[in-house]
C-alpha cells in the first residue's frame, strides 16, 4: 500500500459519522513508516471492535432491564 492510501484509510477509520472529515497534519503521518501507519490502522480497527461490543452489551443491559419493567 502507498502512504497516502493508509493514511486515508486512518481518516475514515477515525470518523465517528461519515460526514464528519478529519483534518491530519500531514507532516505528522510523514513521518511514520508504512509499517507503522499499518499498525496505526490495525490498533483503530481494534478500538472500533471494541467499543462495538462495549456499546452491544451496554444495549443488551438496557433492552432487558426494560424488559423486566414491563412485566
């Protein structure tokens, strides 16, 4: 992969909605190699894993505390 393609794909990985535009320095991300920006995309991948099954046991939790309440 070329440089600039990983870096847009950090982009997009950091977005929380997909209008939201991230603005990087690009003299920042220059300065990494593209094996570290590999691991870059790799860590985000992990974190939005995480904070979806965070977020799926949290909804589980409230979906059947309501459930209870109904009865």
């Amino acid at each position: 992969m070329v440089k600039e393609e990983l870096i847009a794909e950090i982009k997009e990985l950091m977005k929380v909605n997909d209008n939201e535009i991230i603005d990087i320095n690009p003299n920042y991300l220059e300065y990494f190699q593209e094996e570290e920006l590999v691991d870059i995309i790799k860590q985000l991948y992990g974190r939005k894993e995480n904070i979806s099954s965070i977020t799926s046991s949290y909804l589980d939790e409230i979906y059947e505390k309501t459930k209870k309440d109904e009865i």
